[in-house]
C-alpha cells in the first residue's frame, strides 16, 4: 500500500473527483457518495446519509476529544499501512471516515464542500501533523 517516497512519515487520504469512466471513484460519484482513497489504494465509500449523521457526532465532540480521536485514527491507518496482510478492510474503513470528518471539523471547513474534492495530508514527525488542500 505505501508507494511513496514519504509514506512512513504518514499518509495521503483524499476525497478526490474522478472524470475517468469506469474508475472506482466515478463510480461512487455517480451513485451520489462520497469516495475516499488511502495512499491510492484503499477505496473506501461513504454513503451521503451515514456521512451527514457522522458528521453530526464529530460536531457534538470537545476540542480535547476531536484532537485525541484524530490521534488514535491516524495511529490506526499508519499501523495498517504498516501491517497490509493482516489489516481489518473494516476497521481501516471506520478509520478513514473519522480521520476525514475529524480533520475536517478541527480545521473548520466545511463539509458539503470538502467531500467535492480534498487532500489530508498526516506528517507523523511534524509539529503540523496536519494538513489540507481543498479545491
């Protein structure tokens, strides 16, 4: 799964917009989800109306809470980039929706426009750990 350069300093997630037929993410856009990809090889969909609700959750949450969340998220994909033959496509899945949505929240934006297209960027030996690029 890691197939950059700087991929054990952290990851890539993104929330990515696909013009190309057939690929997996135009196929989720097309069914009107959200499609988020790990390292570009975990693809993972997130239905609009589990997304929103999820959403509603990571808004009730503390600052203190979101941060130590986010935390134990990102430690739980770098693990399962770490160890792929034995990772839980399920668990890595849940992960990825609550980094994404975490993420979104701790840097206020907003979401209907983050899942048109995004890119979390995680630097595990940053003081930034964080960072976000959105189109």
């Amino acid at each position: 799964m890691r197939n950059t350069p700087e991929a054990h300093e952290g990851f890539i997630l993104s929330c990515p917009v696909s013009d190309t037929p057939g690929t997996p993410v135009r196929e989720i856009r097309k069914r009107g989800n959200i499609p988020l990809v790990l390292q570009e090889d975990v693809v993972v969909e997130l239905k609009r109306s589990d997304m929103l609700e999820s959403w509603r959750s990571t808004c009730a949450l503390g600052r203190k809470r979101s941060d130590d969340l986010i935390h134990q998220a990102a430690a739980r994909i770098s693990q399962a980039l770490e160890d792929e033959d034995t990772c839980d496509v399920g668990d890595l899945a849940q992960d990825m929706t609550a980094f994404f949505l975490l993420a979104l929240r701790q840097q206020g934006l907003d979401l209907a426009q983050a899942s048109r297209f995004c890119l979390l960027g995680w630097h595990e030996n940053r003081q930034d750990q964080l960072s976000i690029r959105r189109y």
